[in-house]
C-alpha cells in the first residue's frame, strides 16, 4: 500500500521559508513534515534512479558467480550481488515513504523511461573486471553516498548508513582482487592494468556533469539533499584512488595527470562528456542488454508476485472470518 503523499502547497510563502530555515537549521525532514513539493519530487527522481542503479548494478557482475576462479571469489560475490538487490529494496521503500508506489517506478525502468547510473552499461570482459568494479565503482558510490548518509531526508539518510557499511565491504573486496592480479603472473598484471584502463573514465563520470553542467546540483545543495557538488566529490574520489592505484602497481591511465602543490590534488585531463551523454542517452555498449535482462528477470517473476498476492489475499480472508468468529 502507498503511503499518503505528504501535504505540498508550494504556494504558501511562509511554509517554504519555514522549510528552508528547517533545512539551515541542520534539521531533518521526515515523511510526515510538510515540504515543497519540488523537494519530493526531486528526492523521487533521485532516490529512483540510485535504487534503479542497485538493481541494474548487479547484471554486470552477476555473470561472473559461476566463473569466479575460486570457491571463496565465489562465495564473496554471490554476497555482494544479494546486498545490491537489498540496497534497491531499502531505497525504493524509501520513495514509498514519498507517496511513490515502487512498482510504478520499476515499471518505469522496465519501459526504459527511468534513469539509471551510466557505469552499468559497460560489459564486464575479464574476471578482473569485477574486481575494478568493487574498486572503482563501489569506490566512487562510498565517496557520494558518505555524503548523503548527511541528507536532510531521514529515511534516504538513514538508508544509507547500513548501505556505506556493505558497500565498503564491497570495495575491499575489489580491491583485492586487483592487489592479487597485479602481484602475480604478468598476464594477470596486464588483465588488472585493462581492467583500469577500461573502467577509470566511466567511474568518474559516475558523479555526473561539471557542476557548471549540471541542472539540479544547486537545488539539491540549497535543500541539503546533498552536502558537496559532483566535482568536489569527483576531485575527493581522484585524490583518494591514485594514492590506492600506485599502492599496488598500476598506472592511472591518464597522461595529463599530474599533482597541484598549491591544493595538494590529483589534476586530470579532460572527461569524454559526449561518451557520457551516448550512454545516458541509450546508446551505450550494454544498454539494451541490460533492460533485456530486467524485463526477462520480471516477467520470469510473474509466478512469484501472483502467489504471493493469493497467499496475502488467503491470510486476509482467514483474519477476517476469524474476527468475525
């Protein structure tokens, strides 16, 4: 059942500067405060699209369980694909808490009208792949998503907490595999090296456009949905991730970059924002692939939901006649 949307009469002047002073205060908003109504959908819009995200997150990874080189590799990624299906679930839970039913948002991923994270559409080739996806992918979402651990919305911030918690689990756990692959035969070290080379430039373009770009960056800051813009959270993701790739023997694949003194970060070169606007646009490598999978995945489904609706239909005529009783 989908909650009551929360009261939205964004027409009223002194219930928005109420709002806004709410959110200078530091202070929480919670399901059932009122709030503007272009705060929830902004919150809807973004909220869908990370839970979409999760979902979709886990195709690319999902191929390699039966391939992991070990039964331990095996193990640890059939764990981490099972925690992104429950990181979906917690956020789309969350929208419901905005008055948004999560079929019609899943519904809306299935017709390919929902936005999902560009990184997803990339095909995984080698098994170190995998582990520059836990690496740099679950790298760059643990560098957004400490931030929104701080957003003014209770129920996507406390979402957050338990999802950081996994998702640096996840990242340890990539980055293992890289440290093992670049310590041993030199094919494994060059199969980690393409790995790099392949994901760097789609894992920052994970963070969006150059604030100067991005539509809905100040809002979001205003309302403290967010607490830092795409490009301080990119250039912390940088800082953090050169340090990590020279750790263990690999060499970002940039020519340009190089170390600014004056403000002690990492400079790159230029993002390739036309890759970035094919792939959001349809057009990248898995794209079509990737909704093929989540419409097969719910139409084999089918059977599930509609006996799990019989047997909730079932226990609801058994409480009621025993009432009645």
């Amino acid at each position: 059942m989908t909650p009551n949307k929360p009261e939205t009469n964004t027409e009223d002047p002194a219930r928005i500067a109420g709002f806004e002073a709410r959110i200078a205060a530091g202070e929480t908003i919670e399901p059932k405060d009122w709030m503007p109504e272009r705060y929830r959908r902004q919150l809807v819009r973004m909220m869908s699209q990370h839970a979409h995200s999760e979902v979709v997150g886990m195709l690319p990874e999902g191929n390699w369980i039966t391939r992991a080189p070990t039964l331990r590799r095996k193990m640890s990624l059939l764990a981490k694909v099972q925690d992104e299906a429950g990181h979906g679930l917690y956020i789309y839970c969350g929208t419901e808490t905005l008055g948004v039913d999560r079929h019609e948002l899943i519904q809306q991923l299935l017709n390919g009208t929902a936005k999902y994270s560009s990184i997803f559409n990339y095909p995984t080739l080698s098994w170190a792949d995998i582990g520059a996806i836990g690496w740099l992918v679950d790298g760059a979402a643990i560098v957004n998503q400490t931030m929104l651990a701080k957003a003014s919305y209770g129920p996507y911030a406390r979402a957050m907490v338990r999802i950081c918690k996994e998702e640096n689990f996840h990242k340890r756990q990539g980055y293992e595999i890289m440290a093992t692959l670049s310590a041993g035969t030199p094919a494994q070290k060059r199969m980690a090296q393409d790995a790099l080379d392949r994901w760097w430039w789609p894992s920052l373009m994970m963070f969006g456009p150059h604030d100067t770009d991005s539509p809905n960056s100040d809002e979001l800051l205003r309302w403290g949905v967010k607490r830092k813009s795409n490009d301080e959270l990119r250039q912390r993701f940088i800082n953090l991730t050169v340090a990590q790739a020279k750790a263990i023997d690999l060499v970002i694949p940039d020519p340009q970059l190089a170390f600014d003194e004056k403000t002690q970060n990492w400079l790159i070169g230029p993002i390739d924002w036309d890759e970035f606007w094919r792939v959001v646009r349809g057009n990248g490598p898995c794209n079509q692939e990737r909704l093929a999978a989540r419409r097969q995945a719910h139409d084999d489904g089918e059977w599930v939901r509609v006996a799990a609706a019989a047997y909730a239909a079932k226990q609801a005529r058994a409480e009621s006649t025993s009432e009645a009783a």
